[in-house]
RNA sequence: GUGGGCGUGGUGUAGCUGGUUAACACGUCAGGUUGUGGCCCUGAAGAUCGAGGGUUCGAAUCCCUCCGCUCACCCCA
C-alpha cells in the first residue's frame, strides 16, 4: 500500500457510518428539540480570526494550528475549533439583528496538529452550539442541559458534571494579583514544567495533574473567590438553577470544580466539563464549554454575549457501551438476471423499484447463479428474484424472502412486487 | 516536542533460545451436474514477515537506523 490517511486521521468505513449517523442524529435532534438552527461554515478561515478568538498565547494557537499561505498569499487555517468561526458568521449575516437569543449549531470537523492517542486526533469532529445574546443564568444551564440531554438520549450512563467561574477579565486581574502574591515564594517548589507554565501563563496551573503542585494550591487563592458583583450573582443564580434541575438526570453528578479553567482564551463567568464517572482514559472530558461574554465584540461585532459548548464525536463513541442501532441498511431485493434478456428487464424493473423508495440492486451476470444467490445472502439481502427467460414469457416472478423463506409469485411489475415487498417488510 | 509498547496475507494470530517450500482461524474466490442461499466438503488466490543496513554459510527470528501504529505526558473534544 502506498498511500495511507495521514496521522491522526481515518476512514470512517461502511460499518463505522452506523454508530456515526446514530450519533449525529441525536446530536441533531436533540438540538433541535431545544430550538436550536444548524450552521454551517467553511473549514478554513483566516488565520488572524482564530489568534484574534481562541487567544495568542494558548497552546491551540501558539503548537497545534494548521496554517497555510494560499496562492493568493492569504493566510490561512484550517479551523481548529468551532465557535470563532460561528461567531464569525454570526457578525457577518448581521444575525445580531434577528430576535435574541439566537439559538445555533453545527456538527463539523476540526483540525489540531497534536501527537495522536486515545481520544485525540488530528482530525476529529464536534458537535457544538451555540447562544448569542442572552446573559442569563438559565442560559448558562440550556446549554449543560441540552448537553446531558444528547448524551442520555446516546445510552451513556454515569456523568460527572463539573463546573465553575471564572469572572470577567477584569476580576481576573484581582485574581491574579493575589494568586500571584500566594505563588511566588513558592514557586520554586514547583516542577521544571509547572515553573515554566507558570512563568506562561499563570492561572493555567490551576488544573495541573501534579500531585505537588495540586498540594501547593490547596490554600490558594481561586477565580471564583474574586468574583465582581454582576458575576456573583449570575454564578448564585446558576448553581442554584443548576442544583433544581439537576435531579432530571439519572446518575448525573455534579460537583464545583474552582481549578477548572479553560484552555481556550475566550471564557468568562461560568466554565463547564462533562465527563464520564468511571472514566480511567486521559482524555475524558467529552462535553465542554461555557460563557464567553466579549468574543463577539473582540471580534468586530457589536457587543454580545454568548455561551457555548463543544463536544467531541469520536470521543463520545468511545463511551457508547451498545449501539442499539438494527441494521437498517440491509438491501430490500435483490434481483438475479438469468439471461441477457432479463438483464435488460432486470434494469428497467430495478429503476422503477427505486423510484419508489424500495433499495434494489442488481447482480452480476457475469458469475454463477450459485454465486448470485451466495451473494445474495451475504450481504443479508431481504428478497430476491430471478428474472429470466422463463419469468419473461410467463410475465411471472417469485419474490423469496431470505429470513422467511417464504415465496410468492405475482405478475412482472414493479407495482406487484412492490406490493408483495410491503407485506414482506 | 518527550517517553513506553508494538509492526507477519483483507482481518485476528502462531512462529521469534536463527536452519529446507512462513503456519492457523475468519474472510474472499471457484467447484461439489444444468435456475434458489445460509451448514458441510474440496480446491484456489492472497505476505517482498513495516523499510534500509549489519552480524552469519544461513534471519520473520540477533544488532543498528529510519518509518508507521499505539498508549502516556503537555493540551484539548
């Protein structure tokens, strides 16, 4: 083999499709129960929107974009997340002008150019929404319900939610004042890598997976401890929306987690991650988001707040335990031509068959009628006929089910068949 | 970018204390009398043993390099 799908991506074969589309259609569905309107954008973008949106210093932007010049010398990249890019469409359609909130989502694929493992592509897909102009609470918790929502409507059991604040940029400042006060007489306690993290970008040690680093944090000061007047209030409101409504869901838990921050720039106030409970796999988060209050407006559109969330579809098939999905996509006839005339008549029955919703094929004539019928059965075909001469000048065929083993023999027309088809199933 | 594990027909594996034509299962194809399948039987195709180099009379088996896959770190979905 000389050509392979480059690292970090796949193929997605035949039998793959059916637990993709199982998922893709719930993700769909419940969106749209929930009001929300299917998006969708260009894969590429300029590159300028993404440093602008997801933030210049994160690792997305600074390691892991894929960035290319065109012929034109536009830069360019190939979107490694997708809100900037709806936020993009969002200002560009003057959508700021329909009524609020706008409710939007797309199901799409992204790029990182990141080392590869379990749960981690390079190419990987997200099913996302999206919410403009709405800075309420209970906004905050349509999201997260809509979220767990997709995923029990999936059979995924045993969720952790976990969720906290932190603040506006400018109680941030507050914050990092004080954090960096408690940190620096110990901050050469901390690992090589956690030193340069923190020299960075120093609230992202917060959720560092170190024991010793987590063991300096414990008295620190956190995001959610700094918290302006406005933002208090819409976090009390939220987590005590969250806390009535969170009982809908079965072995959902949730717990505050005040060292979750986000790795993406644009988050304020509240910041959420779902997970699976029992989940011993590095990459577990499988639903994650948040507020993201002054994007729009960082990006040139009026000022408009917004909340979000991102989830990855390769990673929730990870956690599908049984797709209860029936093969649906068995053929429903399969038709054997038996001379050169039946063929021709095979051809003209089969379209008209297909003009009518029935999915027919139509076998090689160039193998043995043994290998015809063997065929037939291993593709799991649901009725076959034979037309040849014989079927010709009687102007009769016998449609057999497979499964049933049931025969029935009518006129040589698609109504007929069809007919015996409806009753067949 | 850093580290661990692994690379044998389409798939999953055996062989790996070096020795004649690389084995097995599944799958694929063909046949088992002429136009009705699934089981069974027979046969066939299909692998330069990831690539290159080295050691040796001789390597899938030992050594080196590279490539790929995979898991983990970082970060994220």
């Amino acid at each position: 083999m000389n050509f392979k799908a480059i690292r970090g991506t796949y193929d997605h074969t035949p039998e793959d499709m059916e637990v993709w589309n199982f998922v893709e259609s719930a993700a769909r569905r419940t969106a749209s129960i929930f009001g929300y309107k299917e998006i969708s954008t260009p894969i590429f973008e300029q590159t300028g929107l993404f440093k602008r949106a997801v933030g210049e210093g994160t690792d997305v932007v600074q390691k892991e974009m894929y960035n290319f010049t065109d012929l034109g010398g536009n830069e360019l990249t190939l979107r490694p997340e997708g809100t900037a890019s709806v936020c993009r469409a969002f200002i560009e359609h003057g959508m700021h002008n329909k009524p609020y909130p706008v409710r939007l989502f797309y199901i799409a694929p992204m790029f990182r150019h990141e080392r590869p493992q379990s749960g981690r592509l390079r190419q990987h897909h997200q099913f996302g929404v999206e919410i403009f102009g709405d800075s309420s609470s209970e906004t905050d918790l349509e999201i997260i319900l809509l979220g767990l929502t997709y995923l029990e409507s999936l059979g995924i059991k045993g969720l952790k939610l976990k969720v906290n604040s932190i603040g506006t940029s400018k109680s941030r400042v507050e914050f990092k004042k004080s954090f960096e006060h408690y940190m620096n007489p110990l901050k050469n306690k901390l690992s090589e890598k956690d030193q340069k993290k923190y020299e960075l970008n120093p609230i992202r040690i917060l959720d560092s997976k170190e024991k010793s680093t987590q063991d300096l944090l414990l008295d620190s000061p956190k995001p959610i401890d700094f918290l302006d007047k406005d933002s208090k209030e819409h976090w009390e409101k939220f987590i005590n929306l969250l806390d009535q409504s969170i009982k809908m869901f079965e072995g959902v838990e949730f717990e505050i987690d005040k060292g979750l921050v986000r790795g993406l720039d644009y988050y304020s106030k509240t910041v959420f991650e779902i997970q699976p409970k029992d989940s011993n796999k590095a990459q577990s988060s499988i639903l994650s988001g948040g507020r993201y209050d002054n994007l729009v407006e960082n990006i040139g559109g009026p000022d408009t707040p917004a909340a979000g969330f991102g989830s990855g579809i390769e990673r929730v098939i990870l956690n599908i335990k049984e797709n209860k999905e029936e093969d649906l996509d068995s053929l429903q006839l399969l038709i054997i031509p038996a001379s050169n005339e039946g063929l021709v008549v095979s051809i003209k029955i089969a379209q008209q068959l297909r003009n009518k919703n029935v999915s027919t094929s139509i076998c090689s004539s160039d193998r043995s009628f043994k290998a015809q019928m063997r065929y037939a059965n291993q593709i799991n075909a649901n009725n076959i006929i034979v037309i040849g001469e014989k079927e010709i000048s009687t102007n009769k065929i016998t449609i057999k089910n497979l499964s049933s083993k049931i025969e029935k023999t009518v006129d040589l027309t698609s109504e007929d068949i069809l007919s015996v088809l409806d009753s067949n199933g």
